[in-house]
C-alpha cells in the first residue's frame, strides 16, 4: 500500500476510484464513489499523464515502482478537496496494487465514514430543530 498526496486541476469528491495503466501511464477516474458499483461499470475520465499529475518526482517513482508490478493500479481519494495557499487543489489519494485490496479497504473505511456522515447530518438536524423550537418561543 501506497499514500501519495496528488495535486491536481480536476474537482474529485471524497471516495472518488482513480486508476493508472502501467503500459501508457495515464491517469484515469470515475464519477462515482468507489464501493458504489464494480470496476468494470465505473466509467472511464482520462486525467492525464502520471508526470504532468504527479509533480513531486519521489511520488512519481514511488508510483511506477509499484507499475512495475501489475498492469494497473487503484486509488482512492480519502479526503475532500482543499485548496492550498498557492490556488492548487489537493486531493489525497491511497494507492493500491489490486482491485481486492482496494475493495477490502474501501469496506471498512467507508463504513466508519459513512457513520461519521451520518452522525453530523443527524447533529446538523438537532440544531435546526433547536433554532425552530427557539423561533417558535420567541
């Protein structure tokens, strides 16, 4: 397993399946959240190539280190995206050689993170219904 931060000029939301092909290294994503469907009916968004996304060599060479190895490799973007001081956006992305170890991450990882999401929906709603409680008071 592989963590790289990449930057990048795409808007990719939190869960977004990323994929690299080891024969061209292109960069591709998908528009929907990773554990939603299977791989084969993502579809296909080209980013561009590894050496124009990448722009830090070490994470580049981390990257085809691991290129070496299969024919494609998966990541996921683990956070939302953020804007950095100098106007790129950063999105962090998990590397991994499989279509299985990917999945069996994904599992667990967006099972705790949808019960954090659901969590702060269910707080958002108590604080609204606290401020029409109020209202009505008033």
């Amino acid at each position: 397993m592989n963590k790289v931060q990449v930057n990048i000029q795409k808007d990719l939301a939190h869960g977004t399946l990323l994929w690299i092909y080891a024969h061209n290294k292109k960069v591709y994503h998908s528009s929907k959240r990773l554990d939603n469907v299977a791989f084969n009916e993502h579809d296909s968004n080209y980013l561009g190539e590894v050496k124009k996304i990448f722009s830090n060599k070490d994470k580049q060479e981390s990257l085809l280190s691991l290129l070496d190895k299969v024919d494609r490799i998966y990541g996921i973007c683990i956070n939302d995206q953020v804007t950095t001081n100098s106007g790129e956006k950063e999105v962090e992305v998990l590397f991994f050689q499989t279509w299985d170890e990917v999945q069996e991450y994904a599992e667990t990882y967006f099972e705790k993170f949808d019960q954090q999401e659901s969590k702060k929906e269910q707080v958002k709603q108590e604080w609204l219904e606290r401020g029409r409680r109020y209202l009505r008071k008033g």
